[in-house]
C-alpha cells in the first residue's frame, strides 16, 4: 500500500517532467533559441528567452496552485481504484500535495538547461538528477522511523531535491551569463510559434509516457500492479535516460543548425551517426534483460514486503516493458528531426493514432492477461510509433538511413543474438548463485555475469567489424 502510494504521488510531477520538461520543452525552446544565437546574436536569442521564462513562472505557479487546492479530485481521477481504500487513498493525496511542487522546479532546471544545451554546454544538466536521488537517499537512510515517516520523509526529499537542483543549475547559467531577465512578457510572433511547437512536442514526443500513465490509471485497480509497472519502469528508463534522451539533447542544437543552412545532408549523417551509437547501447540493455530480468528483479527489489511472487510478477511486466527498448530508444532521436526542420504537426497526428491503439489494446489484452496487458501494449504501440515516424521522416526527406548505418545495424543485431546466446548459457550455469539467498553472493555473480558479457559483446563488435576499439574509442 505504502509502495502505490508513494509512486503515485511521485509518478504526477514525473509524469509532467518526462512528457512536458525534458521531452517537449527542449524539442520546442532548442530549434528556436540555437536559430536566433546562430542568425541574430546572444542578445535577441536571452530577449526571447527573457518571454518565455516569464510567462513559464507565471503557468507553473498557477499549475502547482490548481493542483493543490483539488489535489483529492486529482488524486480520484489519476488513482481510480484507491477510492475504495481509504487509507490509500488519503495517504496518496497527503504525498501528492508534499510532491507537486517538484514540477515547478524541475521545469525550470529543463528549461535553464535548454539555454545551456544551445550552447554546447550538457554536463549541468547531466549531473542535475544525481542531486535529487542523493537527496532522497539521505533522507530515507537517516531520517524516519516508522514506515509512514518513512514514507513522508521521501515525499519531502523530492520537494527539496528539486528546490536544490534548480539552485545548482542556476549557479551554471549565471556563470556562462546566458541568464533571461525578469520582465513583463509580451505575446510576440516568436513566443506564440514557440507554444505551438510546445504542443505539438507535448501531444507528438510523450507517445510512450501517455501510454504508461494511462495504463497506470488502469492499473490501480489492481492491488500491487502500480508499484510492479513502476519497478520494471525504472530498470526501462535507465537505457531511455542514458541513451535516448542524452543523444536527442545532444544533437537537437546542432541539427536545428544544419536545418536552419538548409544543410541536409551534415543533419542527416548526424542522425545517422546517432542512431548507430543508441543502438550499439540500447541493444546490449535488451538482451541483457532478456537472459538476466528475474536475477535483476530478485537482486534490487525481493526483501522486505517484496516476495519470490512479486519477483515473478514484476519479471514478467520487465521483459514486456523490455521489447520495445530500442523503440523508445530510436524514437526519441528520430522526433528531434521533425521539429529542428519544423514539421510539428506529423509526430501528433502519429502519436494521436498510437493513443488510440493504446485504449484499444488496453480495453482488450487487461481484461485477458492483467497489468502484463499494460506493459506489453506500451511496447507494441512503441514500435508502431517509431516505424511510423522513420516512414514519414523519409517521405518529407528529413530522413534516411545510409550505407554506413544499414551495415552497421545488421552487425550490431548479429551481435546481440551472439550475446543473448552466450547470457543464456553463462546464466544457466550459474543460476544456483544467481538464486542465493545470500544476497551478496547473488549480487557478486550477477555482476560478474555482466561484466563478462560486456567483455564478449565487446569481442563480438570487435570480430564482426561493426565497431573496431579505436571507433569506441572515438566515441567516448
């Protein structure tokens, strides 16, 4: 109970982080603010920057108000199965109020990031999540002693790590002198086109956090379910995170640039280039869930309240989060094209043809097999979204792949089912160690077990010439 309330109350200004901050803040401010530095100068590009922090700080405070005071109807229409729990239902809105104001300042830290990103300048930004898990940490290792202090003591820690890591990306933006004024806004030309990209990135790049958070909603009228979803979603994001997401902030500048010089062909080689590299890392991340997701599961999560049964059930919501990795991997870097060269409004209608698969799928398959229905349609309609955006992005001749990548794919393919064989087999002959009640011991061979299986994939890459160590090397 106290695990579904808390990844509620946490999932509501996640939910607005991934979809609205990290997703479509950048894809809509990025293209526009890159464009003015790159044609009209520092100053111009800080005045439009100057519009837009304004009017940001004035709907965020509104936002975070109106939740606030119907934060009960919030909490009914996010969490319809918690009416029936009283108790949970009323620890849910308690957290949740606590919650909320994250939105406000990790907004901020998206949007002060944005500035640093049209700069070259990632490391801030890259660095700012650590600050919020090292604040909850401290916070639920020293503080709290009971379960339900426990549990608002980890509450707090993501008001305060977000209050924390708005501070600290400040400091950067003061520093490198890219900081916006505080002004009146003004509906400007350039601010009225920056909302409407910002709604067509809101609808067309949040495909796959609108998916879980409907099915989540389904979800808590199944006791457990929310927090199993939330589990395997959490081993899912890490791949999304350090891959997808890093790579599309990276090169959404520069190819805002290249579409700016009309230069296609620097923006192509640039995607391309993108795409091997989210494959050569996203790929490994699936096999390896798929050989190891039940030793996974049983090392981070089986103690406590967390039994051999919940192992088995949130297994089995991991692999089928797992199937569409490179999807949300791919996805996340092929939909930075379409706003860098301006075509906002394909990714929404895309995205609004995969909703409706979704509601579909979820009406049919969580009627059938449970929450597993939830997890697996998200990544089937992953898929779809991201064939579809490739198929589009081709047409309008943003897109292509070409000789180097194609190669490269299949090398890369080949070389992840060489690793799932050799996971599978590794796997099998330690899996009395894998399974130890002795947690060090299980934890050690898990390790272990990855460690060599990066060294073969490494061998595998190498032997089939899709990346030489030198090109590695280059890379990183």
């Amino acid at each position: 109970m106290f695990a579904d309330a808390f990844n509620i109350a946490f999932k509501l200004p996640n939910f607005f982080r991934a979809i609205f901050a990290e997703g479509a803040l950048s894809a809509a401010f990025v293209p526009l603010f890159s464009g003015k530095l790159s044609t009209e100068g520092k100053d111009p590009a800080l005045n439009f920057a100057s519009n837009i922090f304004a009017i940001l700080v004035i709907s965020l405070i509104t936002l975070v108000l109106i939740l606030e005071i119907f934060m009960p109807s919030v909490v009914k229409l996010i969490a319809p199965g918690f009416e029936h729990n009283q108790e949970k239902f009323t620890l849910t809105t308690a957290l949740t109020h606590i919650t909320t104001p994250y939105i406000f300042f990790i907004s901020l830290v998206t949007f002060f990031s944005c500035i640093l990103n049209s700069i070259g300048r990632f490391a801030a930004m890259a660095a700012s999540p650590i600050i919020l898990n090292i604040i909850m940490i401290i916070g639920m290792y020293f503080f709290g002693t009971t379960q339900p202090e426990k549990i608002m003591v980890t509450a707090w820690t993501v008001a305060i790590g977000g209050l924390i890591q708005l501070t600290v990306i400040l400091f950067f933006v003061i520093k490198k002198k890219v900081y916006p004024k505080i002004i009146i806004p003004k509906l400007t030309y350039d601010v009225r086109k920056f909302f409407k990209k910002l709604l067509h990135a809101i609808l067309g790049n949040g495909i796959l956090q609108i998916n879980l958070w409907i099915g989540t909603i389904i979800a808590t009228t199944i006791p457990g379910a929310v927090s199993m979803i939330y589990y395997s979603e959490r081993l899912i994001q890490l791949p999304i995170a350090l891959i997808g997401v890093s790579i599309g902030i990276v090169i959404l500048p520069g190819l805002s640039k290249y579409f700016i010089l009309k230069d296609k062909e620097k923006a192509v080689i640039t995607q391309n280039r993108a795409i091997e590299i989210a494959l050569l890392l996203s790929l490994p991340f699936t096999v390896a869930i798929f050989a190891l997701a039940k030793p996974i599961i049983y090392v981070l999560f089986e103690r406590g309240a967390f039994t051999a049964n919940d192992t088995i059930s949130t297994t089995m919501g991991l692999l089928t989060l797992a199937i569409g990795i490179p999807a949300y991997v791919l996805s996340r870097i092929i939909t930075p094209c379409f706003f860098a060269a301006e075509y906002t409004k394909t990714p929404v209608q895309i995205s609004m043809f995969c909703l409706v698969i979704t509601v579909i799928s979820y009406m049919i398959l969580v009627r059938h097999i449970g929450y597993i229905g939830i997890t697996l349609t998200t990544s089937i309609t992953s898929w779809i979204n991201v064939i579809l955006l490739i198929i589009f992005a081709y047409r309008k001749g943003i897109f292509y792949f070409d000789t180097l990548a194609k190669i490269r794919s299949l090398k890369l393919i080949l070389c992840s089912v060489f690793l799932y064989s050799f996971l599978d087999a590794i796997s099998g002959l330690s899996s009395k160690f894998l399974a130890s009640s002795d947690k060090v011991i299980a934890t050690g061979t898990l390790t272990g077990v990855i460690v060599v299986g990066s060294l073969f994939y490494l061998f595998a890459l190498n032997a089939t010439k899709a990346y030489s160590l030198e090109d590695l090397k280059e890379i990183f």
